[in-house]
C-alpha cells in the first residue's frame, strides 16, 4: 500500500522549483519574510527530527499553542511527517481550559509562546507531559533552537489513511470541548475534493489571514494552497486595510464572515483591489445576505460560501465554475463530490424537500468518533453510520443546503419550535439593523420565551419595543420576541461565531417569576 500520510501527498505537489517562494510573510517581525518549498521541507524536517530524538511513542499526541507564525505551520507539518497527532489550540485558552485537554489528551509533547511557559509547563509537567517548548512569532524559543541542530533530512513516517493526523478540540459552546479525531485519510480526501471543486489552478496566491488553530485556516486554507502548490501570503494577524492592500497580490482570499464586514467598512474595498481575485471564500458562520449582496456591488465579486465543521472538515460548497452553477447568498450550497448529505427528523425519518431537520453527514471526510469518549461519539451516528452535525436545515429540490441552526439553539417555546434563524433575517431587513441573534431563555409559562439582541447600523437610533411590534404582523405570535434589546455588537469567538450560550446566559433571569 503506498503511504497515505498527509505531508506525502502534499509534498508530492510542491512545484518543480523548489526554490520558489512558498510562503511570504505580510506582517510580523522581519516581514517581509520568505521561505522557498525547499525551506519549508528542511525546516519540517530538522522539527520532526528533534520529535523522532526524544523517543515518543507512536502516534503522540503534540499539542500547540502559540501566537500564528510560519514557524508554526512548519511545526504542524512535522508532526504530519513524523506520524504524530497535531493538537492545536485556541491561543486565547487560559490556565482551566487548558488543564482541562492537556489532562484529556495527554500530550506527549508541548509547544507553548514563552510569555505563557511559566504556567503551562507547570500544569503539562504536572500531568506528565514530558516535553514542553516554547516557540514566539519572532523566531524565539527553544523548539527552533533545539531543532537548529538536527539533520534537515528526514524519512517521512509511513501512514495508512486511518491513522490519526490531528484532534481538533470543538469550541466547546455547549458543555465540555470534546476532541474531534481527524485521519490523514479525512483530511486528504477533504483537500483533493476542494482543490477540484475550487478549481486551484496554476498560478494561485492564497491570502492567509485566519488563525491556525481551527479547521479553516489549518485545514482548508493551508492545504488547499500546498496541494496546489501556491504560494501563501501570510499575515499573522487579520488587518482590513492590510488585507485589502495586498488583494492585487492574491488571486483567493478565504475568510470568516467578520473579515468581509470589516473589509467592507474601508473605502478602499473597490472593484480595481479585487481585480486579480479569482475567488473569495466565507464559512465556519453564517454569511449575512446583507454582506453578500454588499460584497457584490462593491467588489463585483461573489463570494462563495461553505459549510463544515471540526468532525467532518468541508461538507458543502456553492459551485465555483460558472458550469456547476450559481453562487446563491444565505445557502451553503451542494454537498462537495463523495460527501453524502442528508436532511432527517426528530425520530430518525427523512424530510420531504424543503422541510427542517436535522443535518446528517457521511463520507470519507468524517471524523474517526471523539478522543476517549467512544459513548459520546456512539450517540453522534444513526444506526446506519450517518454523523448527525448538530447543524439544522433544509434542502431545495435541486440539493441546495440552508442552515438554519445549531439544533441546541432551536427555541421551543409553548410547544411550538423556533427557529433563530427565520427571525433574525426579518430583523436583520429591518431599517437601522446591522445583525440580530435570537435566543430562547427559561420562561415559567411558555418553557423557552424568544428573546432578540439586536445591533444598531452605525449610529441608528433603534426601539426594541417597535421592532416587536414591527414583526408583530408578519409572523405567528408565538415567534415575535418578547423582549428586544439593542446593543453596539454581539459576543463572537475567535472565527467569528456568536456565542449564544453568552446571550443566555445574561438574560436567563428575565422571565423569571
Ligand atoms: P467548528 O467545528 O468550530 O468549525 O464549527 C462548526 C459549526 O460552524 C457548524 O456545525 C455550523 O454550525 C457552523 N458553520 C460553519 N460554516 C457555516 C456556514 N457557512 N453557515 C452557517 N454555519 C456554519
């Protein structure tokens, strides 16, 4: 069987001129700053071979959190070829989160920032992590120093495509974070699918600006441009005019839905900056009509939206040549090729076309079950082996796919179900509206009452009380929110998601008798 490791594959698609520039540096120290293919392959190598020096069991798991830098996405691809489990985590963990998964996923290895050692080498030490480095976004620290002393050669370890690549930790918004499996076959699998459904072609510059701890910046951005072989722009930190300063640069720009709210309030966002942009990207939250249709009247450009998630990676994509037709705002589009997905009931039964349910997925894509939690991850799958998302939709006649919602943020309220998203695109059409989150809290008679946050446009004077009144007339009683309240903007992670248990939280007293 030929080796199915991820970093082989990717490897095996660096350009012929090794001494081409793979990644350039837009920000950060030294910038600009640029590393060749060939850079990239001895730079891994010299890091998977101080991993091979300290004796780790097979298939250790090595987990990372450190400030974004090159530096750490030659550290991710050394783990890939030195058969090791990349475990990458949200920078913005502080000391209980990450006892929490260094406890869960025993890593035999930790690379942390060296502002952060102090704290995190006590609690791995504890928890007998025997290995903890440091690596700063200025080339500091002793993973480079350790690995500046290793041969630049190195044999890549053989894998089968079910073994382990990564275990991405879901956020966690709900309960405890449960770490998502991932093959090398998943992954693999994933990026040759989205490199012939976004048609990467020759000559390809992809702009990088997302963090690497998540699955769309490490997975679908940094694979989609090496399996391509095109070179990356990278920033190290998302800035707006920055960004749109280099577009002349770039031919595919990928991004959450903040980045292009935020690249929409500079002037300089015009048709003449995007002029050498084939392709822009949104997902990992939902893209507001609003901003899709604004980004086209700008930019001339349409952006392609997609969904995915941490357990599966990419599961659907509007087309994105003309011949697999059109780019639609507000659905995610078609399953990619080779995914199945499918829209089932509350007890398991199919959906007629167009009705809501819940959103099931299989493929090559899906995840291998959660990290030490096989019960958990048993619950996840139907009976025949589809992985229900937590994500609810509906599909059109033609296998479009609109999201609606998380199921756990499906409000029931007398009985009758809610679904946040329906009321929020009422809101969100409302003058003086920049976007709304619609949450149910506890409420003594109806068991959930809907309860709507909404984010006045710019200066907008706005009244709770009359957008109520407003949806009043146009919707069912029972779905107009009983309370409204207007604020400057919504809780949102890291990628961009609103944090809804956030907004329930505040407000779980309000109907409290
Ligand atoms: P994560 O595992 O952190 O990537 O979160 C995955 C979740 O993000 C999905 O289950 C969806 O709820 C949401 N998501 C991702 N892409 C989209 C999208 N294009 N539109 C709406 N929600 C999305």
């Amino acid at each position: 069987m030929p080796d199915a490791n991820l970093f082989t594959a990717l490897r095996a698609a660096f350009p012929r001129d090794l001494d081409a520039t793979a990644v350039e540096t837009a920000d950060g120290p030294g910038a600009p700053a640029f590393f060749t293919w060939r850079d990239l392959d001895r730079a891994s190598a010299r890091i998977a071979n101080l991993l091979a020096s300290l004796d780790l069991p097979a298939a250790s798991r090595i987990a990372v959190q450190t400030d974004k830098s090159v530096e750490a996405l030659l550290l991710y691809l050394a783990v890939l070829r030195s058969g090791h489990v990349y475990l990458p985590l949200n920078s913005a963990y502080q000391a209980a989160e990450i006892e929490y998964f260094v406890g869960n996923a025993e890593p035999a290895v930790f690379v942390c920032a060296p502002k952060n050692f102090a704290w995190i080498s006590k609690i791995a030490f504890r928890a007998g992590t025997k290995n903890v480095f440091t690596l700063g976004d200025d080339r500091s620290g002793t993973l480079l120093e350790r690995a500046a002393v290793q041969p630049d050669e190195h044999t890549v370890a053989p894998r089968e495509p079910g073994d382990l690549a990564s275990i991405i930790y879901t956020s966690g918004t709900t309960g405890r974070s449960k770490g998502a499996m991932l093959t090398h076959g998943n992954l693999l699998s994933n990026a040759r699918t989205l490199k012939d459904y976004w048609d990467w072609r020759a000559g390809d510059v992809l702009l990088h600006a997302l963090p690497i701890f998540h699955v769309h910046g490490l997975f679908v951005a940094i694979h989609g441009a090496l399996l391509n072989g095109s070179k990356m722009l990278w920033f190290n930190r998302f800035d707006a005019k920055a960004a749109i300063a280099r577009l002349p640069d770039v031919t595919v720009f990928m991004g959450v839905p903040t980045l292009y709210t935020r690249m929409l309030a500079e002037p300089a966002l015009d048709a003449a900056a995007c002029a050498r942009m084939r392709l822009f990207i949104s997902g990992s939250a939902p893209l507001l009509k609003e901003t899709f249709d604004a980004w086209t009247q700008r930019t001339g450009h349409t952006i392609l939206e997609r969904y995915g998630m941490s357990e599966t990676v990419m599961l659907t994509s509007n087309p994105c040549r003309p011949q697999d037709g059109a780019r639609v705002g507000g659905t995610v589009g078609y399953a990619l090729p080779g995914v199945g997905v499918r829209v089932h009931g509350d007890q398991g039964q199919p959906l007629a076309t167009g009705e809501i349910g819940g959103i099931e997925v299989r493929g090559p894509n899906v995840f291998a079950g959660y990290w030490r939690m096989p019960e958990k991850t048993k619950e996840e799958f139907t009976a025949d082996g589809w992985f229900r998302t937590g994500d609810v939709g509906r599909m059109d006649a033609d296998g479009r796919l609109t999201i609606v919602g998380r199921s756990k943020d499906l409000i029931i309220t007398g009985g009758y179900n809610v679904y946040p998203a329906e009321i929020e695109g009422l809101i969100n059409e409302l003058p003086g509206v920049a976007e709304s989150a619609v949450v149910g809290v506890p409420h003594p008679d109806f068991g959930e009452g809907v309860v709507a946050v909404v984010v006045r446009q710019g200066g907008a004077a706005l009244d709770g009380a009359a957008i109520a009144a407003t949806l009043k007339g146009r919707i069912a009683a029972f779905k107009v929110p009983k309370q409204v309240f207007v604020v400057d903007e919504l809780p949102r992670n890291a990628m961009g998601k609103v944090q809804k248990n956030l907004l329930r939280e505040q407000h779980r007293e309000l109907f409290a008798r």
